[in-house]
C-alpha cells in the first residue's frame, strides 16, 4: 500500500474493519465509531488524502458503508509541540538500527504523539518506512532502543526479546535501601492499576522478574543496576518503588502527578536502558551495545 502524496513518509496509518451498524458511507461510520473526533475534521482528513481502501486509495464523503470494510487512516494532533531533545544513532546496518533515546521522547505513536516519537523521526531521517522497533521502553527512560530495518529479518531479532535471549541492563538513581541485602532478586506478580497507566503488584502467580545491585553510594541516593528477567510495563520502575525507593522524579510511582501536569525537562527519570547484549542471530556474533548517555546525581 503507498501512502498519499499528502502524507509525509514518516506517517503509518492505522487499520479499522468498519463495524456492524446502519451509516450509509463511510464518513457516517467513522463520526459515530470516533465520537472524540467530530465529522468536520473527518471530512477535511478524507479532502486531503488521510483515509484510504484497502488497496490504499483515498476515500471521498459519499463513499458507501460496509460492515468490515476495511480502511487506513492517518491520525493527527493538532499543534503537537516539539520535544527539544535529540535522538543518536549508534550503529546502522542492513537489519538492525540502534538508537539513544531522549528522555520524555515516545517511541511510538499515542496519545498526543504522533510525529514527535523516536519512530517518525527516524523514518523521516533515515528515509525507510519500513523501520519497527523490537521493543520499547517509556516516554519517561532514556536510552537504548532497537530497531529492525529490514522485514526480511524481522521476526530473527524479534525473537531474541520473545525468547528472552537478550540481557538488558538499566540504571536508575534511587533512595539509599541500607536495610536490605544486595543483590536481590524481586520476583512479584504486576497487574493494571488505577489510574489505567500505572502498574502495581498483586497476590499470585509472578509474572515479572528484576535482579538488583548496588554499583554505587552516594549519600541518600545509590546508583542502581537493574536487570529485568521479563519485560512488564514499567516493572523496573513499580519494582524499586514497592522496595521504598521510588525512582527520582517518576511522575507515577508512589504517587501519579496529575493528569494535565506538564513535563518538567529540567526534572528527567533516572532511568537509563544503558546496555543491551546478544548473539546475533544471523551471523552467530556476540554484539554488544552501550548507551552514551548518563544520568546525573
């Protein structure tokens, strides 16, 4: 499918399979399916070539509901400000791209991120659409992130992350724990929180594991190097809070800000995905990837 001449190369589309309903078109369907999207701004995305078929074609006012059709749209935000910090490329090959993540970039779309995300800058960039991340880390961390470049490789580096053949070291700077014994495993059970965006611990069976250990002192604040066994969301971060070190200047743990709190770029998580090792497995090699950024007491 080729986008719009009116897309810019780093827009992806989302799908939607038209659901069961009574709308005579399409622009019926999409005003009352999106009710936070009123049927104005539908009608101006469908005149500029922001919502296609299935071959990729775009869609007019009057083109005619059917249940399951299935249609790609292009989301925008309006006025979405710009994040004043820049990605690094480390390393560039044929399959894989590593990255340095900024803090409070996203690395993919949501939300009121569209263009501002590590994704569509470095489609825009590099010039390949066919960039996937092969996983992601928070908004909130900064650090390593790994792309693939080629779909023909994919799902060999996906897997590395679906077998858990990758180690992953993170930093993070955290109240001082002289109370307990290092290192340490935590080994919990994390379920969907309130509000939906935070994660928390729960009785039964654990489904997320994180090894701890001290690499320095520095008064009230250590230096932590955390080695997630699995990959939750935000598993590091729930981690150390619910050992009563709350990861300095986490905006959810203990307690979320709120909702409409701006980011304070002067204020970053100490969080870093700092280091990420693994046998390719195409060509057999050990690589092993650093991140060149720091965190500062």
């Amino acid at each position: 499918m080729s986008a719009p001449p009116t897309a810019t190369p780093a827009m992806r589309p989302s799908t939607l399979h038209l659901p069961q309903g009574e709308w005579r078109t399409v622009l019926d369907c999409l005003s009352a399916h999106f009710p936070a999207i009123d049927r104005a701004t539908w009608l101006a995305r469908m005149q500029r070539g922001r919502v296609l078929d299935a071959a990729g074609a775009p869609i007019g006012a009057e083109h005619p509901y059917r249940v399951g059709l299935r249609i790609h749209y292009f989301r925008e935000v309006p006025n979405e400000a710009a994040i004043p910090f820049v990605e690094t490329v480390l390393h560039h090959d044929e399959h894989l791209l590593v990255v340095d993540k900024p803090h409070f970039l996203p690395v993919i779309p949501s939300g009121a991120y569209v263009e501002e995300t590590l994704l569509a800058r470095l489609t825009r960039r590099l010039g390949n659409p066919q960039l996937v991340p092969l996983h992601r880390i928070d908004r909130h961390t900064a650090g390593l992130v790994l792309f693939s470049t080629n779909p023909a490789s994919r799902d060999h580096y996906h897997a590395l992350f679906r077998e858990r053949q990758i180690d992953k070291r993170y930093e993070a700077i955290a109240p001082a724990l002289p109370q307990l014994q290092f290192p340490l495993q935590r080994t919990t059970r994390l379920v969907r929180g309130e509000p939906f965006f935070r994660m928390q611990e729960a009785p039964g069976t654990p489904n997320s594991d994180t090894r701890i250990e001290v690499r320095e002192r520095h008064g009230e604040l250590w230096r932590y190097a955390l080695y997630p066994v699995t990959g939750k969301q935000h598993q590091l971060r729930v981690h150390l809070a619910a050992l009563g070190a709350a990861i300095c200047n986490d905006p959810f743990y203990p307690q979320p800000l709120p909702a409409d709190a701006a980011d304070d770029y002067s204020r970053p998580l100490k969080l870093l995905a700092q280091q990420l090792r693994f046998r390719d497995p195409l060509s057999g090699v050990e690589r092993e990837f650093v991140s060149g950024l720091q965190l500062a007491w």
